[in-house]
C-alpha cells in the first residue's frame, strides 16, 4: 500500500478504460524532467525514485503541491483520489501519466515523450464518498481555463491537508476571512452548523468539481 493520504477520503477506483492514449496537455517549459509519484505502492515507491535519478530527473518529495513537475506519475491499479493528483489536473504545466511511461524510460534509457502515457479514460472510486471522472474530459476543460476562477474559499480546520493547493491551482482564492460571497469549506456536513448565513460546501464536493473541472459539481 502507499503511504501517501488519500484526499479527504478513502478514494480507491479502477478504471473503465485502458490505460495509455495519446492527448495534448500543455507544457510549462522545456525544464529538466521533475517526477512527482501519487498513489504509488510503498513497494514500488523507492524502486522508481531510483530510476527516476538514474535517468537524471528530480524526484518531487512534496507531499502536496505539484509546482515545478513536469510529470506525475499515479498508479491506476487502482487510482487513488490524492490531493496529488487533484492538485495537479488543474497545473497546466504538469502532466498526469501511468506508471507504463516510467517502464519505457527505463527501457530508452531515457526519459521517453509522456504523451503517449497520458492519463486516459474513466476512473471511479468510493469509500465515505464515491467519484468519478473522465481523465480526458477533465484535461480539456482544464486547458480552456481554471474551474474555480472567481471564487474565494475558507479553509476551515481539518479539512485535508493541501487542499488550499488543489483550489489555488484551480483558480479559487483562499481567504483568511470569510466575507461577502466568500465559501467556507468545510470536512463534513455535519461542521456547517458552525458556519451559519455562510455559502458553506463539504470538501468532497470541492475535490469532485476539481477531479471533473468543472465548477457547478460545488453544487452552489
């Protein structure tokens, strides 16, 4: 198993669709290959930490934000929903691939173009909440522009950790104060008795209109 948290639940799926296909998603710059792993077994984890050196990339050891990779890498047997891989579906300059593309670096003895390794097809998962997405639907609707762009979010305590990155990279604003329009967000139904004459959404509800790129899944 990984050690990695899931996103604000247990979030396993499998995928409806094979893993592969081509697609575009844009590229920050030309920089050296930074690799970020998500969901990755604890079996695996160091392995391709490994080889992701070997080959002369940078290993991204930050738990949450996805800033400066050029490529995350998720395990899809089965995906885990991470603050991760949330964050980084909304960062234009990351691409999101399965793990095959690594076993093709190895085999080039270099890191290979990604994508053909693209993340593809449709995922779901449950646990507390169950979601669902379509990883090429959610790459398109991320290219035309941010999901959550002008919005303004408050955090409340113990929401997931990193969740002020998933929305920051989908174009929210987290706020310190909730004001006029502000959403306050929230762990679970039962904490918006706190938050009372406040727009107030559970934190599944933000990593579900992330995960599908699309800002009426808030449900506002």
């Amino acid at each position: 198993s990984s050690s990695e948290p899931p996103a604000a639940s247990e979030s396993q799926g499998s995928s409806t669709d094979g893993d592969g296909g081509a697609g575009g998603r844009a590229r920050a710059s030309k920089a050296a290959n930074v690799v970020g792993l998500s969901g990755v077994p604890d079996s695996e984890k160091v392995g391709k930490e490994k080889l992701i050196e070997k080959l002369r990339g940078t290993v991204s050891k930050v738990a949450a934000a996805t800033g400066g990779c050029t490529q995350l890498v998720v395990s899809t047997t089965p995906l885990t929903r991470t603050v991760k891989l949330c964050a980084a579906l909304s960062d234009p300059g990351c691409q999101i691939v399965h793990s095959g593309w690594l076993t093709a670096c190895e085999q080039a003895a270099r890191f290979v173009d990604a994508k053909p390794y693209l993340l593809h097809g449709e995922y779901s998962g449950g646990g507390k909440v169950e979601w669902s997405f379509d990883a090429d639907e959610s790459r398109r609707r991320a290219e035309a522009g941010p999901c959550l762009a002008g919005l303004s979010f408050l955090v409340a305590n113990g929401c997931a950790p990193g969740l002020d990155i998933v929305i920051g990279n989908a174009g929210g604003e987290v706020v310190k104060r909730a004001g006029a329009g502000t959403i306050v967000v929230v762990k679970e139904e039962k904490d918006a008795s706190k938050h009372k004459g406040k727009k107030v959404v559970v934190q599944d509800r933000v990593m579900s209109a992330v995960m599908k790129q699309e800002k009426k899944e808030l449900g506002l």
